[in-house]
C-alpha cells in the first residue's frame, strides 16, 4: 500500500472514530468536546486535503456512512424506548380495563342473587299470607245467597292481593264469579269448576252453598298443583283448562 493510500485510510478512521465520537457525546445532553479532540479533527482535516480528489470522495463516503449508522442506531434506540413506553401505558389500561370489567360482573351477580332472594322472600311471604287467610274461612257468616259483588268481596280477603287478578281471570273464565255453577257436560261445580265438586269437601262441608268454602279450596289446589294462582293462570292461558 502507498503511503498517501495508508494516510488515507488512517484519515479515514480517524475522520470516523472522530464523528462517533462526536454523534454520541450529542446524543449524551450535549457533553462539550475535549480540546484534543478538537485538535485531532482539524489536522485530520488538513490530512484529508493532502489525499487525492478521489480517495477524498472515499474517505468523505465512509465518514458519512458511518455517521448515518450512529445515527439509526440512536433512533433505533428512541423507537424502542418510545415502544416500550407505549407497552407499559396499554397493559397499565388492560389491567384497569378487566378489573372493571370483573366488578361490573361482580354487581351484577350480586344484584341478580338479591332479585332471585327477593322474589323467593315474596313467594315465602305470600304462602304464609294464603295459609294464614284461608284458615279464616269460618269467620265469614253463612247467607242464604250471595251476589256477585260479594264473592268477589270475600275472595279479596282470602286471596293474596298479589295473585287477585290472577285467580279472578281464572273464576271468570270458570263460572263468571256463579258459586253455583254446574257444568252440564261434566258436572264440575262451583267457582273453580272442582270436578266432580265433592272435592271441596275437605275445605268444609258446606262446599256447595259457601263460596268461602270454595275460594279457600281453590286457592289452595292452584297452589300445590301449579305454585300460584299466577302459575295456574299461565297455564290456563296457554291449554285452555287447567
């Protein structure tokens, strides 16, 4: 190798040695350039301008070429910082996202479990009240006759009020409120159409002329058979009989 080819590469190493030297202290907050260093890139230069044009080209290409690599590999530095970053801010909402989420799913049982106790609580508590309310049959005076109006009157004091309508539309459809009601086909009697009508024997004797007698008997097959007088309406409106 000639010695102008030899000074060329060193020229060159030292050209790049020097801008690596220099990228990094930029990328370092900026630390000042030791004196020495400042001396070594001016005779650097002035060993530069002592090369021919074209190897001045070279050296110049590989300066810049290096420079350019210290250059992506600072950016290359900053994307996966920046990367890293952006991972850490999304799982930190992931992790917020789902403890929501489990919360929300939480109430949300927890709510349903009370609406589920609170419906079987009604449930308890309107059993009690048809229980407690169909032993007072007796406590209605006997009458040689009884209106419309006045079944209905002493059905609203035996049925829960919460299951009424339901165990009217029942009555209605059966024998339109008529105790005495006897079905010609069948012989179903009375208010529900008990068949055969001497079924209501065992809520008390006077089944056939007491309407109390009747309801309380009524009221109490809808509730072992279908649960309620509700239950036993939905199953009426959905077969036609129950």
């Amino acid at each position: 190798m000639s010695r102008i080819s030899a000074r060329g590469f060193a020229v060159a190493s030292a050209t790049a040695v020097t801008t690596v030297g220099a990228v990094m202290g930029v990328a370092q907050a900026g630390t000042a350039q030791p004196a020495g260093d400042a001396e070594a890139t001016a005779s650097d230069s002035t060993l530069l301008a002592d090369l021919p044009a074209g190897q001045q080209a070279q050296v110049q290409t590989a300066s810049l070429a290096e420079q350019a690599d210290v250059q992506a590999i600072a950016a290359d530095a900053t994307a996966r910082k920046t990367a890293e970053e952006a991972a850490r801010k999304q799982a930190a909402k992931d992790a917020v996202a789902k403890q929501r989420e489990a919360a929300d799913k939480a109430a949300k049982a927890a709510k349903a479990a009370k609406a589920a106790q609170d419906a079987k609580d009604r449930q308890e508590a309107e059993t009690k009240a048809t229980s407690a309310s169909a032993g007072n049959v007796g406590s209605f005076p006997q009458q040689a006759s009884y209106t419309v109006a006045e079944v209905q009157a002493i059905a609203r004091q035996i049925v829960p009020a919460g299951q009424f309508q339901c165990f009217s539309n029942i009555v209605d459809h059966e024998s339109t409120w008529n105790y005495q009601a006897v079905n010609p086909s069948s012989g179903a009697y009375g208010l529900v159409q008990a068949y055969p009508g001497s079924k209501m024997s065992s809520a008390g004797a006077d089944w056939r002329t007491n309407p109390a007698t009747q309801i309380k008997w009524g009221l109490n097959y809808m509730n072992e058979r279908y649960g309620s007088p509700c239950d036993a309406w939905d199953y009426w409106q959905a077969n036609g009989s129950y």
